[in-house]
C-alpha cells in the first residue's frame, strides 16, 4: 500500500475521468443527432450536481488522510521505538565506562580485564554488581541529569522560530531534518562510548547540539500534532490524538522487556537496534506528502459563510518578508522586536490562547518526573524491589494504551454522536474532567496505605491520562492554520520549562518528605495534586463563546469542500 498522496494525483484522477465522460458522451450524442426529423433540436443530459461532485471530493480527501495519519503513526512508532530500546541499554553502557575508571583509581583489583583487552564501552571489565557503589551512581545521575538539561535549552531557544519555519516553509522539511538530527545525536554518543578510552564521557553533552537544528524532542513531537491537526476535520481530531498518544505508549510497555533480554548478552545490541529503527523512520518520512494547507488550498473567503472568530480568517497570515517593506529601513533591535509581535500576535488575540498553552506547565512534571518519583516511592514506602516497582508502572502504561486507544476515544464518539456535542465542546469537557480524575488519582497516590490501594489510585490517575491531547485538539479549534505550529512550537517551550524546573523541584519535595517520614513521604504527590486542582480551575475557565460552534462548523464545511 502506498501512502504517497498528492493534491495532483486526486485532480489528474478527476481530470481523466472528466475527459473520459465527456468523450464517451460526446460520441453518444454524434450517433444520436444523425439527420432524422425526429432528432429533437435541443438535447439535454444529466449531469452531476454540485452536492456529489462536493461528496466524491470529501470521501477521497478523508481517505488520503487516513493514510497519512497511519504513515505518521508508523513513524511514531519507529522514531520511539528506538528511543525506549535503547535507553537502558545505553545508561548500562555509560555505567560501564564511569565504573571502569572508578575502579582505576579506587580499587584495580576489582578490574577483570584490561584496557588492551576490554570491549566498547569499557562492558565486562568490571561486575556490574560492583558499580553501584554511590561513587559510580552519583557520577552517572550527574552526566544524565545534565544531559537532559542540556538538551532542554534548544526548546526553550530555538521552538518558536523552527515553528514559524514549519508555518513558512512546511512540515516536511521541518520533521526530516530532525529526526535526522536524533539519528546523529545517538551516533555521536555511541561513537564516544565506543571510543571510551580516547574521550571523556562528558564529550556525550555535546550531542544536545542537535537542537540548534531540531530543537530537541519537544519540537518534534509538537511537529507530530502540526501534522495531524493539518490532515484531520476538527470533528474527528481529539479521537486521532488520543489513538496517535496511544500508539506512542506502545514502546514503554514493549521495549524495556526486550531491552532487558537482548542486554544479557550485551548492551550494544539493543543500542545500536535502536539506532537502526529511527533511521528506518527517515524512509518513511520520504512518502509523505506536504501538509500545510492540506484541507484548504485554495483559500478564499466565503460569501455564503462569513469568518467566526476561530475561523482562518481571523487574523491575516504571516506576512512574507519584502525588501520594500517599511520596516526593513529600521535597525536591527526595532526589525527584530516587530517581527515578533507580528508573529506572536495570535497569543493576544485570544485570552484563553495563553491560558491553556500555561497549563502545559504541568503536562512534563506528570509525565516524566512524577513517574520516575513514584518509582522510588512505591519502591522506598512500600519496601519493593525496583524490579517489581518497574513492573507495576508497565502494568500503568498498558492500562494508559487501553483507555486512549479503545475508552476515551469510545466516550468522544458518544458525546458526539448521541448528545450531539460540538467537537470543540466535547474536547473541553472530557479534557475537564480528565483534570478532575488526574488530580483525585495523585493525591490518593500520597495517601495510600498499601500497595493495593495506591494502584487503584494510579489506575484512577491514568483516566485522566489524556487531558493534554484533548487540550491540542481544542487549541487547534481556536489558531488559524498558518498560526499552529507555532502555537505547539510554544507548547513545547513550556513543557521544557516545566521539565527544567520541575526536575530540581520533585527531587527537594521527594528528600522533604523522606525526612518527615510517615505520611508525609507523599509530599509531591500532594502537591502534584494541590497543581492539579489549580489547572483544573483553569479549563474550567476557559469556555466557547456565542456562536463559535457554529462557525467552526461551518469552516469545516468549507474546508470539506475544498472551496
């Protein structure tokens, strides 16, 4: 199956076709118009109406776009695939040289093998039983936790010009140029691994260099959204959201199982696989076809269906820069100053743009932190292994995968379908009540006596899983098209702020908490849940204006129509 489609490939069909009848009823009528004076003097045919030609039109776009959503999951999948394969793989591997040289200076009876016969990476030179002295592990928490705040700083500089590149000068480019720019970020650190003796380990903190092209994986999978959000009706957007944040949960519940078999044999394996599967994804980006202005080419407004407030037309396009424009006689300060109000100028136009785009603040801190601090609280409080604390968080993302992939989405369409809520509406209200759940699941997370009830509590938190995809969906309802990735771009800057920020900030709540003992160990689930509770306040606030739901409705039509 080929999912390579193009506007041109649909209109040759319709062009072919055209001529194909028009030949085939022109010699019909030659036969029929012989002299006789029968032959009526004025022959009609029927033709097709508008509303079918309309029809067809729809039903092969809707088609093409079903396509390319199953094109970006299937990248998806490979670009995380190889992410979560080679993780562990690779935290092994920097452990493995940090210990070899640990153990040089501190104990060289510990050493196994020597440098002229020890492997790439430094693997089996030393029992891994022995490099979890906290001399080791305290120098390897070091080198990850700067490596990843290295890698936020691109997000946080680079977001909103690589988004207002995907608004210029279209997703494709955008989205190949940094998954190629992942594919050298791994090679760069398995080449200083591999090379271990020659290099310093912190030679690895050079890889985040690849943001400056990229902006690091924030970008990226804001990029994923843009794409989606471009192909998609508005009616159906939140539902391909959660099923695409769904598939990208297969790999944490997948790959680390496999990760860890294929790592009793060596370290490697998995790493480079890893390697191997997101240059894979780079084939195919290749069939893709661009997205930008997807559903609507030919942008023209309507007479029939004047601009709602969250219609396109709101607010004009990015202007395209032209040497005789006014401002390009100013300096470089005043330039630099009016290029950025014009490009930011969606965010006040709109109030609740910048309110929800806040509540991302929190989206990185659950995400990510919250589950590396429940790892070490399940496993701390309730005396497990980290083994079986691991496992119990596995059994959360297979749970998280069934209820965005078969439950939410089920819910969304009977909203839609049974009580006839707007798509817009009914992103709000599940994304409100998502809140609610996430918020309620945290703090019971803190409170929970056994480890029983903190897994009904983990359960009930994830039902709240996909507050954040329901929020892009209603984002995308509010921004003109040309405005999205921009708009996501800054989403992403959020989450690295939230992620540098949380990062220092669950570590002091987590030791607070272990000094106050008891109950009180819970402390950043109960202000993971206080957080909750405020965010919550916000989507409650934010609501539709009078008549927005009926122009929404109404854009899509047009854009159906490929007016």
């Amino acid at each position: 199956m080929s999912f390579q489609v193009r506007d041109s490939d649909i209109e040759s069909d319709d062009s072919s076709s055209s001529k194909t009848r028009v030949s085939s009823s022109s010699d019909i009528t030659l036969k029929r118009m012989s002299p006789s004076e029968r032959t009526p003097l004025i022959t009609t045919k029927a033709l097709p109406s508008a509303d079918e030609d309309v029809s067809a039109t729809k039903a092969r776009r809707n088609h093409a776009a079903h396509k390319i959503v199953l094109l970006l999951v299937a990248i998806l999948i490979l670009a995380t695939f190889g992410d979560q394969i080679s993780e562990a793989p690779l935290t092994r591997i920097y452990e493995s040289i940090i210990c070899y040289r640990y153990y040089e200076n501190a104990d060289p009876s510990k050493i196994r093998m020597g440098r002229d016969t020890v492997g790439p990476g430094a693997i089996g030179g030393v029992d891994e039983l022995y490099c979890k002295v906290n001399g080791v592990q305290s120098q390897l928490s070091t080198i990850r936790g700067t490596q990843q705040f290295l890698d936020g700083i691109p997000s946080l500089v680079l977001a909103f010009p690589l988004g207002w590149a995907a608004d210029r000068f279209g997703r494709k480019p955008m989205l190949t140029i940094g998954i190629i720019s992942f594919v050298f970020r791994a090679c760069w650190m398995q080449f200083i691994c591999w090379f271990w003796q020659a290099f310093d380990i912190r030679w690895t903190w050079a890889s985040s260099l690849h943001g400056l092209v990229s902006g690091s994986s924030a970008c990226i999978s804001a990029l994923f959204f843009v794409l989606i959000s471009d192909v998609v009706a508005q009616e159906e957007r939140s539902s391909v959201f959660l099923r695409v944040g769904a598939s990208n949960m297969i790999s944490n519940f997948t790959m680390p199982p496999l990760a860890a078999l294929l790592m009793r044999y060596n370290p490697w394996i998995p790493a480079l696989l890893g390697t191997f599967l997101t240059t894979t994804s780079l084939f195919l980006v290749a069939l893709l076809p661009e997205t930008l202005d997807w559903r609507h080419p030919h942008s023209t407004p309507s007479s029939s269906h004047p601009p709602s407030p969250t219609s396109e037309n709101a607010l004009p396009p990015p202007p395209d820069p032209s040497p005789v424009n006014t401002i390009a006689s100013l300096n470089y300060p005043v330039r630099l100053f009016h290029g950025l109000r014009s490009a930011t100028q969606v965010l006040w136009t709109d109030w609740r743009i910048p309110a929800l785009i806040s509540t991302y603040l929190l989206h990185m801190l659950l995400g990510v932190l919250a589950i590396q601090t429940l790892l070490l609280y399940i496993s701390k409080r309730y005396l497990y292994t980290l083994s079986q604390a691991t496992l119990v968080l596995t059994t959360r993302s297979l749970i998280n995968f069934v209820f965005l992939f078969l439950l939410l989405p089920a819910v969304a369409k009977l909203l839609t379908v049974r009580y006839g809520l707007s798509a817009q509406r009914k992103d709000l209200y599940l994304a409100r009540g998502s809140l609610v759940l996430t918020a309620v699941g945290w703090t019971m997370i803190g409170l929970a006596p056994t480890v029983p009830a903190v897994f009904v509590a983990i359960i009930i938190s994830s039902l709240g899983y996909g507050w954040p995809l329901l929020l892009r969906s209603f984002l995308a309802s509010l921004v003109p098209t040309h405005y999205l990735a921009r708009v996501f771009s800054i989403i992403s800057v959020v989450d690295s702020v939230g992620l540098m920020v949380g990062a220092p900030l669950m570590a002091g709540l987590f030791n607070k908490g272990l000094d106050i003992g008891g109950m009180g160990i819970g402390l950043p689930f109960y202000v993971l849940g206080a957080a909750c509770a405020v965010t919550t306040g916000v989507v409650f606030v934010v609501g539709l204006r009078k008549g927005e739901e009926r122009g929404s409705e109404s854009d899509g039509e047009e854009d159906d129509a490929l007016r």
